[in-house]
C-alpha cells in the first residue's frame, strides 16, 4: 500500500489536485478495506437467512424444490450484541506502589 510521506506532499490546491488526491485515497482505502468490507456484506446477508449458494437456491426454485432455512443465527448475534450492551468497558484501577492504597484508588 502506498504511503505518501508527509514532508514531501504538497498541499492540493486547484479542483483537480484535490479531487485526484481524493480518487487515490478512495483507492487506497478500497483496497485495504475491500476485502473485510465485502466478507461483512456476505455476513450480513447470511444473518438475514440468504444461506443457500445462488446457483442451487436457482435450481431448486426452478424444479420447484423448497429451500427450507431455519434460521438461528440472527438469535446468537442477538444474544452476543445484547451481552455486549449489557456489560460495558469500565476502567478498573488496581493501587500499586507509591503509597497507593485502596481508598486512594476509590476516589
């Protein structure tokens, strides 16, 4: 991935310096992020039941056959995400050396 480094990178000044800089951004980003982005679109529409490959869901549907789905994963995201919910990160101090005690750390 490229990196452009700062001291050698003049400020984009006119439109066309600055939307090119723009472009090669998106690019940039694009190709560090396609990859998960993609993986979590296919994650996404797995959770709401798309849980049959194309080409056989289309086979079955033109013979007829059912595609049956029962679909439990939306429960266990559910379930994850509202344990998550639930219990936040908190910050816990532990009073270690420099005359720290517990009542000091309560404060």
């Amino acid at each position: 991935m490229p990196v452009i480094p700062a001291e050698s990178h003049q400020p984009a000044t006119t439109n066309d310096e600055i939307f090119a800089e723009a472009a090669e951004r998106l690019r940039i980003a694009q190709q560090a992020e396609g990859e998960n982005r993609n993986s979590a679109v296919l994650d996404l529409e797995f959770e709401d039941g798309q849980q049959w490959p194309d080409d056989l869901y289309n086979m079955r549907k033109i013979q007829r056959r059912p595609t049956l789905t029962i679909n439990h994963t939306r429960t266990m995201v559910r379930r994850v995400v509202n344990n998550m919910r639930q219990q936040r990160p908190r910050i816990k101090v532990h009073p270690v050396g420099d005359g720290a005690d517990i009542d000091l750390a309560a404060r």
